[in-house]
C-alpha cells in the first residue's frame, strides 16, 4: 500500500506558530498528497482488466481511508454486466454474510438502487453503537469484528451534459457502476482530507472502470460471435470419435476448427487461423470456414486442391489478410488420412505406444501458396489413437521458444494418463491443462486464440 500524508503542524509549547511555518506545513501536505494520488492513479492505470483494476481501486482506497478490510460491488445501473463482488480481507463466506443484510439497509445498496440521497459518501463510525442502524448490519459487524464503515460511490460523469463526444463519451454516460466500502476494526471515521481524497481518486477510478467496462463487454460480444461462426456440434462418424476445445484470447482472434461428414462414410477435419483481432479476424474467419466447407463437398478428396480454392477465396475476398489453414480427409472404416496444410502446424498423433508428430511437408501460409503449394501427406493411425489437429496459439501461449514449445506439446500428449485415453475430450483437455501455463506469466502470449481438434480411431 501506499501510505497517506499524516502531516500536522507541531508548535512548540507555549510559543504560537509562525504563520510561515504553518503555510510551509500545508504546502508539504498538498504536495505529499498530490504525490500519493498520482502514484495510486498511475499504477491503478497499469491495470488492463476489469478484475485487476477492481482489486487495486479497493487496495488504494482502503490505504487513503486508512481502513484494514473492504469490499467492492460492480453493479453498472445499464443492467447490462457484467456484475462482481470482491473483498479485501474477506473470505466468500464473510461477504455472503455482508449480503444478507438487507440492500435498503446499506448506504452501498441505497446507492446501486438508486435511491434518493444516496449519492454521496457515507460514514457510519460506530455500527455496534447506533440503534438508528438495522439490526442486521450490527449483528453481521459484530460477527465478523469490524466496527465501522466509509462507502465511496463510484460513478462516472455525464458526458453528454459537458457536451462531450467521440468514443470516450459512451464510457462516459455509464452513470452508477458501483460502490466500495472500507471497514475499520475500530469505531473511526476517516478525516476530511481523506475523504477528500478518496474521493478525487475514485472519480478518476469511475472513467477508468467505465472504460474497461465497455472493453470486457466488446470482448464478450466478439467471443460469442466466435462461437457462433463454429459448429454447434461434431457429426457422428462410425470409426471415430470428436472433441473440440477453443480457448479465446481477449481479442477475439481468427482461430477456428470444423469437421464435416462427406459421401461414403468419409470425414473431412479442417482447423485454420486468421491473423489479427477483432470483427476483421472473425469476418474473415467465417468467410474461410464457409468456403472451405463448400471445397470439402465438391473435392474433398485431394486436400490440395481445397486449399488451393481456399487460396483463390483468400485473395479475392481478404486480399490483406494473414492464414494458415490444415485440411485432412478421413476414411474411418480404413483409419487413413490424407492432409494438405497451408503454414500450419502439424497433426500430432497419440497412443499408448507412440507419440509423434506427423511428418508434413513445408508450404507457405494462404496468400502466398503460388510461391510454394506442397503435396499432401497420408498416414494411417493406429485403433485407441488419437489425431491432435491445434492452431499455433496453443504454442505461443507456452512463452517458450519454437522447440521448447513443440517438445512441451508432446511431452503433456505423452503423459496423457491411461484412463482418459479413451475419450479425445479428455485428452484435449489434459493437453491444453498441461502445455499452458497455469499461472499466467506470459500475458502477452495469453492473448492468443486456442483452438484444438482431437479425432480418435477406434
């Protein structure tokens, strides 16, 4: 935390205090708290999440207030979401606790409600002591041993009143998105300047919220369009078994899969991914999924030359565009396949016997193939064995290099356990548990797209 000025002026006994000391003594209070504020805004704008911002509002404001415990309420007044509760020294039971008391009740709850003078900062400096209070908040601050309270709406201004437009408006116009309350030990109530303070930064904390607000929100649209432009379910193929798992990175990439029954009992599996972020990857993305379906039925047969339409559709309709693209045709009563990959990674296949990597040949990713179309490859698995089709992302999330990564992917493919061998769900899922890092170190490798394909042949 950072600590809040404390400075007072200390005259000495009997002698009054020279008007230039007490001015100096004001002087180095203004610029010790101007100095916490900006350090407590500057770190609160490092933040590039809607949780970790949350968190830090709650850690700065319980330091300027001086409180130990504290909690967070995001309730935007759009209705539209996301909402959270978060706690600062307290456990979920303790906060389920807190929400049992009535919202009327609380100068938090009078506040998300909307309730007339609710606007304003409220202290209660002796929750035990009043019997104005509901009897319910001092039996709840009687057993979890807090004795006072400070509650700090949190509010962005309105825009459209200053005459504000452009992007940063809408953030803007959010009105009530929370409030957070600081709890003391104690009966205390913070002093002026503190509550002068907190206030100052929890305007700035509002704009910021509101503006991660519409970011998560954006993100939240583009996921589920993403999910909408992939099929619903795999068909049901006798010789094989289907999963898919897609891990969307916070700009909502280009990665996607698909697997599409074909004459004759045959399958065609296809995963492929779309640079860039945004409504151009995910345009793109269906444009490519939609063409190379249509390629299947007609050619489906000679890998080649669906890519190579692939190709042809690239151009004409996304001329600017980066993708890679795998393309196999599957015969599961003969467990062959037979793939063609345009700058993608290849298939990996796995048993209790082997693991390894399929050896395609080398070619440019789509847009560039007249440089270098490369031939397609045919292997057969063996029955229990499960065919990994994955988009780049999975390896560049690991943070290591190239090798390392591959070498990760094979080795969490080996140590896939015995017992899940028998359901390609479950031998994606320990995969992608396994290759990425669990604790989120690479956050700029965590903003790929993740996209896995898992065929097993009986």
């Amino acid at each position: 935390m950072v600590p809040v000025s404390t400075h007072t002026a200390a005259p000495t006994e009997g002698i009054p205090s020279a008007p230039g000391a007490f001015i100096q003594d004001r002087l180095a209070g203004w610029v010790s708290d101007l100095t916490t504020l900006h350090e407590l805004t500057e770190r609160l704008a490092g933040t590039s999440t809607l949780d970790s911002a949350l968190h830090e509002l709650l850690v700065a404001g319980a330091a300027l207030v001086g409180a130990a415990r504290g909690l967070l309420v995001l309730e935007p007044a759009d209705g539209r979401g996301p909402s959270r509760t978060i706690g600062l020294g307290l456990s979920h039971a303790e906060l389920g606790h807190i929400e049992t008391v009535p919202r009327s009740a609380t100068a938090y709850g009078r506040f998300l409600d909307g309730l007339p003078d609710s606007g304003a900062p409220l202290a209660s400096p002796d929750i035990l002591g009043d019997p104005g209070l509901d009897p319910g908040c001092r039996e709840v601050a009687a057993r979890l041993g807090y004795a006072a309270s400070y509650t700090q709406p949190l509010e962005t201004g309105a825009a459209e009143a200053a005459g504000a437009t452009g992007p940063d408006a809408t953030a803007r116009t959010t009105g009530r998105l929370g409030a957070a309350v600081w709890l003391y030990d104690e009966p205390a109530e913070p002093l002026e300047r503190q509550c002068h303070l907190v206030g100052v930064y929890a305007r700035y904390a509002a704009e910021h919220l509101a503006r991660l607000l519409e970011l998560e929100r954006a993100r939240a649209d583009a996921a589920a369009l993403a999910e909408e432009l992939l099929p619903s379910r795999l068909p049901r193929i006798p010789g094989v078994r289907l999963a898919a798992r897609r891990r969307a990175g916070p700009g909502a990439g280009g990665d996607w899969y698909d697997a599409l029954p074909l004459p004759d009992n045959a399958l065609g599996l296809a995963i492929g991914s779309v640079g860039g972020s945004g409504p151009a990857a995910l345009a793109a993305m269906g444009r490519l999924r939609a063409g190379l379906r249509a390629y299947a039925v007609m050619e489906g047969e000679d890998p080649v030359a669906v890519l190579s339409d692939l190709e042809l559709l690239l151009r004409m309709t996304e001329p600017s565009a980066a993708a890679t693209a795998l393309y196999a045709y599957c015969e599961p009563d003969r467990r062959t396949i037979v793939l063609a990959g345009a700058g993608h990674t290849p298939p990996l296949v796995t048993g209790e016997r082997r693991t390894e990597f399929v050896e395609t040949t080398l070619s440019a990713p789509l847009g560039m193939l007249s440089c270098w179309e490369a031939p397609s490859v045919e292997f057969t698995p063996r029955p229990g064995e499960t065919v990994l089709f994955y988009t780049d992302g999975l390896l560049r999330r690991t943070g290591d290099t190239r090798d390392r990564a591959f070498a990760r992917l094979h080795a969490a493919a080996a140590g896939v356990p015995k017992v899940l061998r028998q359901d390609p769900g479950a031998v994606a899922d320990h995969v992608m548990r396994t290759v990425l890092p669990a604790d989120g170190t690479d956050r700029s490798a965590a903003t790929e797209d993740v996209a896995v394909l898992a065929a097993r042949f009986d």
